[in-house]
C-alpha cells in the first residue's frame, strides 16, 4: 500500500508541477481561450453557460470520425460498458493523440474501472494538452482523496477554482477535504 501511495504522490506531484509550469498559456482553440476569460468574469448564474460551451469545445476534434469515436465512447461509458468504452478511446487517442478530451474520458474510463494508476497516466496527458480542463483535475482530485492524500486533494481544489470560480462541486469538495484534512492533523 505504501508503494502505491508513493506512486500516487509522485504522480500527483508531477501533475502539479505540470499544470504549474504550462499555466493558461497553452490553448485548444482561441474560442476556449475567450471563454475561460469570460468564466473567470461573471457571476455563478452564468458560469453553467459558459461551462457547457467549454465542454462543447473539448468535445471538437476537427475530425467528424473522432468525433463519432468520442460520441460512441460516451454512450459506452453512460451504459458502463467499459470494455468498449476503451475500444473506441484507444482507437481515438491511437490516431489523435493530442485531442485532450480522448484522453481525459481515457481516465474515467479507466478509474471506473478500477486501473487508477493508467488513469493518472490519462490524466496527466489531458492536463499537458490543457492545462485548465477542471473535469481532469476534478478526476484527479477525487483518486488524491480515495488515496488519503487530503492536502494533496485540497491543493487541486484550489487549481479547480483558479480556474474555474463558480464550479459547483467546489463548495463540497472543499468542505469535505478541510474536516479530512482536520481529522489527519489530529
């Protein structure tokens, strides 16, 4: 257990040092770019607006084929089906290994699966190709704390909200990491 953890914070750490390092200046589209602007900018009301469309814009790929790989890999992972989930990312990440979308339903795929390690290794290839896609770091935060590494977790949440002011998960997440936190220093 203690090497796994181990690997957990390696793994956390370099995703951190990572995600430190590129900062916002990598961009998918200027079209994201122009939305994160907006989402750092407006009130809670609107950000769910401007979530959905920066959704919308990870889920473009350029390419009508990995488009459909992508849509069939989400209908597959909402059936649980992750067998085929993974047949179909595979083949898209295979053939378009710098759409970050592919790689991050790559790591739900697999944590759903029970392969937290892979998933890291998905994790980290979403967040070197954006850097602000609050859905990977969301992943991440959750395999931080199913690991005990509460603080870790806690300092993602802090990225998250960089990033992302108004996401909703934030307020629980945060609530949930401080009494854990607070249990561990006890």
């Amino acid at each position: 257990m203690e090497i796994i953890i181990s690997k957990l914070k390696s793994a956390a750490t370099a995703t951190v040092i990572l995600f430190a390092s590129v900062g916002a200046v990598y961009s998918q589209s200027y079209d994201l770019d122009v939305l994160f602007d907006r989402l750092q900018k407006v009130d809670a009301v609107d950000a769910t607006a401007l979530e959905a469309k920066i959704v919308l814009e990870w889920s473009k790929s350029g390419s009508a084929a990995f488009d459909l790989l992508l849509t069939q890999a989400k209908i597959a992972i909402d059936a649980q089906d992750h067998k085929t989930a993974m047949q179909h990312l595979n083949a898209l990440t295979d053939h378009a290994p710098n759409f970050a979308e592919g790689w991050n339903l790559t790591a739900v795929t697999l944590f759903n699966m029970g392969k937290i390690g892979p998933s890291l290794e998905a994790i980290e290839r979403t967040l070197a190709l954006e850097p602000r896609h609050f859905r990977a770091l969301e992943g991440l935060v959750f395999i931080l704390e199913d690991s005990g590494l509460y603080k870790d977790a806690f300092d993602v949440v802090l990225m998250i909200e960089s990033i992302h002011p108004h996401a909703e998960i934030l307020s629980k997440l945060r609530d949930r990491l401080e009494v854990k936190i607070q249990g561990q220093a006890l």
